[in-house]
C-alpha cells in the first residue's frame, strides 16, 4: 500500500495540487490505511463501501469536524479514482460515497470604519512599516489570497499602468487594478527595498517573505483595531468583497476580481451585505420602527 500512496502523491504533484492539500490528502489516506489494516484488509480490491463509511463513522466518533470528515471523504474519493484509472483496483468502493455537509463558516470582516483605524496605526517611518503598509494596502485594495500576495514578483507590478497580474489557484491568470492608495504605498516602498531581488515583498534578509511571517503581520495589525476569532490575510479579502458589494458592486465582477471559479463561492457575501442594508433600514426608515 505504500508504492500506491507514493504514486497517488506524485499524481496530484503532476496535477498542480497545492503542498497544503497534498499534506492533508496523504496524511487522510494514510490514516485511512492504518484503519483497513486494523480490520485485517492487505488488499484494496478487499475494500467494499462499508468500509469506507466505518472509517469517517469512527473519525465522527472520534470528534473530527464536519469540515475534516468532508475532506477525507474527498482524499478517499480521490485516492480511489487513481487507483481505478491506473487499474490497481476492478472497481471504485468509494464512487457512491457522499461527503457530510460542510458548515457554512462565517466570514470574519472589518466595518470601514476599522480599516481607516488599521490604516491610520501605521506609520510608514522605518522600512518595515513602509513594506507592512504597501502590503496591507495591496490586500484590502485587490482581495489577493496570502498564498498570491507573497508570490508577487516586481515583473508582476505595472504601477505605472495601475495593474499586477497574478497566478492564482489552478493557475488561473487574472489582472487586476491597483487602487491609488495601494499604488502609493508601493511607489514609496520600492524606492528603499532592495533593487537587486526578484520577489516583491522581501523579509529582513532580503528574501521573499513567508506566508507565515506574513499571517503574522497582518494579525498584529487587526489586534489593534479590532477582536474577531480568526484574524489574517484572508480577512482583509472577505473585507475587500464585503465592502464592494455593500457598496453595490456587481457579483460576477467581484467573482472576477476574487478569482472564483463558481459564482456560488462569491455568493456567501451577499448574506452579509443584505444584513447590513437591513441594519441601515432599520435605523433611517421611519415605517421601519417597531409598535
């Protein structure tokens, strides 16, 4: 079973999967393994549908979350499938097994009034704050994932036509426009990094700064301003999103802007904008006011 895991790891490194969900798909399968052999299965054609279901049941048992049950139902899913077209297995146990509904999580986000605070704590006097500000400005300003923001090269940046271009999941390219705050953070930043590197965003060594070490700043930052229970890149792009549509931007632009494959992954923001349009009804409508 272990030349079949290592195949079925290089297949998904062909097929451009990210390191992250590589880890997580060969730990689930690993795990998944360790369970068949617990029930005396050396062979994968012994696997039946039963199985499968007794090893998310007992992962359910064992406490893991919706959201972790799903994904390994997925790896299972997946690992079956390249086992089947490889002709390691006659046939697919896991071609009618059906993930658990994950939970919709809530996207946590910063009101206006939060980002001018967050914007307004910085003061871009030393290199660093000069690269956090440009950094946090290029976040809110365009809705980059962490992963993109620290892939940035220079090449990338045309500030002159006020527009980066990025690789994004799936190596979809898309082009996006660089609002002038963010266009001047940067023109003040490039002028003290270094010239002579290739990634935008350097660390103090003058190498390309880590996704972690960027988790890291941006937390700081939203501490000061605000308590939310996850606080990270990814919540300056819900807030990027949920301020254009409550602003009443259009969703497919903003799926553009966002690079969404799916409008239904856009869609979970308009929960949030309708909520605050009832907020504000609420308060300035005078038929709004309760008996």
């Amino acid at each position: 079973m272990k030349t079949y895991i290592e195949g079925f790891v290089q297949y998904l490194s062909s097929r451009d999967v990210s390191p992250h969900t590589l880890k997580s798909y060969k730990k689930d399968i690993e795990q998944f393994v360790t369970f068949l052999k617990e029930m005396d299965i050396e062979n994968l054609n012994q696997v039946k549908p039963l199985h499968i279901r007794s090893f998310l049941g007992t992962m359910i048992n064992r406490g893991y979350s919706p959201d972790s049950i799903a994904r390994k139902s997925s790896s299972i899913r997946t690992f079956f499938r390249y086992l089947t077209r490889m002709g390691y297995v006659k046939s697919n146990p896991a071609a009618g097994i059906k993930s658990p509904k994950r939970r919709k999580k809530s996207p946590s986000f910063l009101s206006e009034r939060q980002m001018e605070e967050l914007f307004d704590s910085i003061e871009p006097k030393t290199p660093l704050e000069m690269r956090n500000r440009a950094i946090l400005e290029l976040l809110y300003g365009t809705g980059l994932r962490a992963s993109e923001l620290v892939s940035l090269d220079v090449d990338d940046i045309d500030i002159r036509a006020e527009k980066l271009t990025i690789l994004g999941k799936r190596r979809k390219m898309r082009v996006l426009p660089i609002p002038s705050r963010a266009k001047e953070a940067l023109i003040d930043y490039m002028k003290i990094r270094w010239a002579d590197v290739k990634p935008l965003f350097i660390s103090k060594s003058g190498k390309r700064l880590a996704q972690r070490d960027l988790q890291r700043i941006v937390k700081r930052y939203i501490q000061q301003v605000a308590s939310l229970n996850r606080m990270s890149p990814h919540t300056l792009r819900h807030t990027f999103a949920t301020h254009l549509l409550t602003r009443g931007a259009d969703l497919r632009a903003v799926q553009e802007l966002l690079g969404h494959s799916s409008l239904s992954t856009t869609q979970i923001y308009t929960h949030f904008t309708v909520e605050k349009l009832k907020e504000v009804y609420k308060l300035a409508h005078p038929r709004a006011e309760e008996e």
